[in-house]
C-alpha cells in the first residue's frame, strides 16, 4: 500500500515466486558460477610496493607514491599502510579496527575488514599532506571509530535498526528498493525505480542548484541503486548533490550520470557498454569505488546500475553493496546473481567502470 513500508521478513520461497511472476526467470541464471575471467591479484593496491618513500617524524611515518591512479600512501613506522589518497578524489581509504560485514539471510559472505572509507573535505591533490586542511582532517579520522561509509551502507540493509534525528526524521533503517511494479510483465521490472534519498526521509530536499526534490509518497523507506549511493556518500557524507544528471555540480542522479561524471577519478575508464567493453582486469579496485553494470539492453547506451565496493570476502572474493530490486533494498546478498566483482558470476560479467569519487 502507498506510503507503507512492506515487509522484508519475507522467506525466499515467497520472494522467489514474486520474482517469477514478474518475469524474472533470469534469476536462477545469474547464480550460475563459470570459472572465473576477471583475476583480481593486488586489489585495493594496499599491499603494492609503494617503496621506502619520505619519512616523517612523525613514529617514523612515510609517505610515497604509486602510479595508475597517481596517489599517495602513508605507511607507519612498520611499513604498514595507514591511509590511501588517490589524486582528484575525496574518499581516503584508512586502516582502522577490523570490522566484519555480513548479511546471513541473503549470502554466506563475510567481509572482515581494516578498511575504513571516509569524505576529505577537498579533493587529494600530491603533497597535500603539508596542507593545513589536511592535517586538521587527518588528526581528527587517523584512529577514529565514527561511522564511515561503510558503516552508513550497512544501516539500509534488511532488519537494520530505523533511527530518527532531532527533528525525527528516520535518516535510516531498512530500506526499499521502490514499490512493487503495478504494470510488471513478462520481462518487466519487479519494482519501480526513482527512488532517491529524500523519498526514502520523506521530506523535500533544496538542492543547490535551486531545484527541490519533493518525495513521493509511496516510495517513502525506498533506495533504488543510485538513490542508496546519493544517500551513503551525499546526504550522509556530505558530498555534494545534483538535482539530476544535467543540473547543478556535484553526484548526479543516475548510474550513468555518475559514470559518465567528471567528478572523481576513473579508475576502470569507461570503454562502451557492450559485452566486449568489460574491464579485462579489476586490479585498480580499492574499497569505497564505486562500480558501474550494463545489465539491460532495454536501456541502450545507458549504465543502468552503480555499487560500491567493499572488499574481499573470507572466501577472497570481491565483494560490492547496492539495491537491488530482487532482493527489495541494499546488499550484499545472492539473491538475483552473487556479489562478486571477480569471476564469470552475472554483476561480474556487466561490470563496465568505476570511479574513485
């Protein structure tokens, strides 16, 4: 019903059989693992030899340089890295507590990670290290456990707990991909897409460009794949937002907005969107890029789905989160073709770009 969140505690027998009466005979097709194309050898590039580099005084802290893309690496007294800065982007990847993310009703993956993704206020740049703005920024995140953007993903997944800020607005909890399709057929869409983050608050949203996002009703508690991204990295982050793909400066509102972007640093340029365009290698991945699919013909020339990498799995396979209509919101899950961006699996064969924003 409109304006009513549905229920997610549903058994898989249940969700399945709406995924076929919806046409998405598919689904079964995309858990078929084939032995893997994609290699993935040094990704995050976190272990890569970043050599001795220039030491601080700090502990013994040094920094150095790697190449494709040009970033910067701190690298404790020990030699283990502490933080990754990537030129032109505004994610940081520093090495926190270990942490393990895991979604028991969806997959058996299990991601244990020292990875903690946080928003610079500025873009690195080389030798930004000296910066004022950095060292403010750096002391106040180097050893801090506040939510990251990993942490915020975690908060939409099925059975998250809802909490409200001081205006008691619900900023998060369990989310909706959008609301069942009334005109679903035979190769239609199970759920309605345009769902973005301030359908998902319930409150209109004053974009900078002077434009005012005004929700809807029935997609109120729903996230569709960009609105989960806009939501993560814009309205919880704090990065900035576009009204859509055309106005304003900032994330736009659709995957093939933000892939298409200048904003960010494209880590896996993007070649076409055909079969043969696939990245030949995922190497350069680091978690917190984001990562952009071709899963239907319907949408031509379009990108028509955005992640975010996560990281490895026990299992050392790479893992990445977003909503997905199958399974009814952020995930991490199995349900509608595996997670991996490693493999022959079906996100890992439409992988086509990603983005270090």
């Amino acid at each position: 019903m409109a304006g009513k969140k549905k229920s997610r505690v549903t058994s898989g027998l249940v969700l399945l059989g709406l995924v076929a009466a919806s046409g998405y005979l598919t689904v079964e097709l995309r858990k078929q693992e084939a032995p893997g194309i994609t290699e993935v050898r040094n990704v995050g590039v976190l272990k890569g030899n970043g050599g001795a580099g220039q030491s601080d005084d700090k502990g013994g802290e040094s920094w150095s340089r790697l190449d494709n893309p040009a970033r910067s690496v701190l690298r404790g007294g020990d030699g283990q890295v502490k933080a990754v800065l990537t030129d032109g982007a505004r994610t940081a990847t520093l090495t926190g507590p270990a942490r393990t993310f895991e979604e028991p009703a969806a997959t058996s993956s299990k991601v244990s990670t020292t990875d903690w993704v946080r928003m610079m206020p500025e873009p690195w740049t080389e030798g930004a290290e000296k910066e004022k703005w950095f060292k403010d920024w750096y002391g106040e995140n180097a050893d801090s456990k506040e939510d990251d953007l990993f942490a915020f993903a975690f908060q939409y997944v099925a059975g998250a707990p809802e909490k409200k800020d001081e205006q008691g607005i619900a900023y998060r909890g369990d989310a909706n991909f959008g609301p069942l399709n009334p005109a679903g057929s035979e190769g239609g869409d199970l759920r309605l897409e345009e769902s973005d983050f301030y359908d998902y608050l319930g409150v209109s949203y004053p974009f900078r460009d002077g434009a005012t996002g005004s929700p809807e009703e029935m997609r109120a508690r729903s996230l569709d794949c960009s609105g989960f991204i806009r939501m993560v990295l814009g309205y919880r982050a704090r990065y900035p937002l576009m009204s859509s793909d055309k106005s304003g400066d900032g994330l736009p509102r659709t995957a093939n907005g933000m892939a298409r972007s200048e904003r960010g640093v494209d880590v896996l340029p993007l070649a076409g969107v055909s079969a043969k365009d696939r990245p030949s290698a995922i190497d350069q991945l680091q978690p917190g890029d984001l990562v952009f699919f071709k899963l239907d013909e319907r949408t031509a020339e379009r990108l028509d789905h955005v992640g975010m990498v996560l990281g490895y799995d026990t299992e050392g396979h790479l893992i990445f989160v977003s909503s997905r209509e199958e399974v009814n919101g952020p995930t991490i899950g199995d349900i509608g073709g595996v997670s991996r961006l490693d493999g022959n699996g079906y996100y890992a064969k439409t992988l086509r770009s990603a983005k270090r924003l």
